[in-house]
C-alpha cells in the first residue's frame, strides 16, 4: 500500500504546494481528525454561501486524513455521500470533524460532519479503497 508523498501535496484542499488551493491542515486525534475552517467568498456558490461541491470536498478530504491517520496508506475516494444541512455561511468559522467507522479487507468506510455554533451544515460518509497504482508513487495527492 502506498504512504504518502507529502513533498509535492498540490491537492485543491489540503495540499500545501497548490497557491490556489484552500491548504487546510486535518490534524489527527484519538477518534479520527478535526479542525476549523473558515471559507473565503473565492469558494462562494450563491451570494454568502459556500458552493456545495467545496463542501462536499471538504468533507471527503476530512475523512481521507480519518482513513491515512488510522491505517497510514494513501486510499481513494470510491463512493461519496453528503447530505446538505443548512447553508454553510462565507466567513463564518465551522467545525469540520471525520472518522473511520469501519475497516473490511481492502475497504475503509468514514464519516464526517461540518458544524456551527447553529448547529449541523452537512454531513457525509464514504467508501476508500487503497490508492495502488494511482499516480507515478501511488498516491493521488501527487499529482501525477
């Protein structure tokens, strides 16, 4: 299985080497990865409200760090799933928080979920399969 490259991270969420991107860290803890966001009007979909399909990469990108900080390989998206809450509002700081609910054979099932102090903006869960042979290292986040 394929560890990950992160000298070259140029992914539009988290990847530090991409200037256009939204560079957001996913730090790990005991029950999978949390962190902060606030979201800029660059990723605005109507007027004030951050476009569905950031959040939805958001969401997806949480739960990959969930799955690479408890099983330490790089894995790939293969089913998605969110559910939109209510409106994630521009500017406005929302907790984003992501774990592995399960590990079956080469399958890792996550979920995650996007709060504000009002409560839940989205929700999501996920399918990963390992990232073998994607990219020229294996893994997605090269780029290549």
């Amino acid at each position: 299985m394929a560890a990950v490259d992160w000298s070259d991270n140029r992914c539009v969420i988290c990847g530090d080497k991409n200037a256009h991107g939204m560079q957001l860290a996913f730090p790990a803890g005991a029950d999978g990865v949390a962190t902060t966001v606030t979201v800029s009007e660059k990723w605005e979909g109507f007027r004030g409200i951050v476009h569905g399909g950031v959040v939805a990469g958001i969401l997806d990108d949480a739960m990959w760090h969930a799955a690479y900080a408890l099983g330490g390989h790089s894995v790939v998206t293969a089913r998605l799933e969110v559910r939109y809450h209510r409106p994630w509002p521009v500017g406005e700081a929302v907790g984003v928080s992501a774990r592995v609910e399960r590990q079956k054979g080469r399958l890792t099932v996550a979920r995650a979920e996007a709060r504000t102090a009002a409560g839940l903006v989205a929700s999501a869960w996920a399918h990963f399969l390992p990232a073998d042979g994607v990219g020229p290292t294996g893994d997605r986040r090269t780029g290549g």
